[in-house]
C-alpha cells in the first residue's frame, strides 16, 4: 500500500540521538519530541510516496544528502530545550 511520508522526520530521529549524545540534555519523552518538532520546523519537508518496504532504503541516500542541515537543526533545538525544558 503506498504512502505519504516527510523523510525529514525518519531523518531527524534517525539522527538525534547520535546528537544528543554530545549534548547534555534531558531524553526524557517530552523534550525528545519537543527537540524534533523544534528541528523539524526549521527544515524543508520533504514528502514523498512510497511502498512502506521502500521507506528505509531511500532514508539513507536522503540522509546524507540533508545530514549537516538536519544536524546543525537538532543541536539548535537541544540548546532551545536545554535552557528551558517544558517539565517540572
């Protein structure tokens, strides 16, 4: 069954935690979800339609091609969730 997927989301969490890694920051749920959806909103989508086994093949040809944008996103959005996570 095709599909409509935003690659940059694979992308991105295919990513964090590589970049979370270097940063200190809390993984708890919330701030890892507020970390993509900060990064995300500063990258282009890029939406396209796929068969799902197709999915994880293309995510790797993308992922190079987008990986310092999508990189230099999340560290940036680390930051903005580091100085003020959205939790008690």
């Amino acid at each position: 069954m095709a599909q409509i997927k935003n690659y940059m989301e694979e992308i991105v969490f295919n990513l964090m935690q590589e970049v979370l890694d270097d940063i200190k920051v809390c993984s708890c749920e919330k701030c890892i979800l507020d970390i993509a959806a900060i990064a995300l909103n500063d990258l282009p989508p890029k939406y396209i339609v796929t068969e799902k086994g197709e999915l994880f093949s293309k995510i790797n040809a993308l992922k190079q091609q987008f990986e310092v944008d999508v990189i230099s996103a999340i560290t940036k959005a680390a930051v903005l969730v580091k100085r003020k996570p959205r939790h008690d």
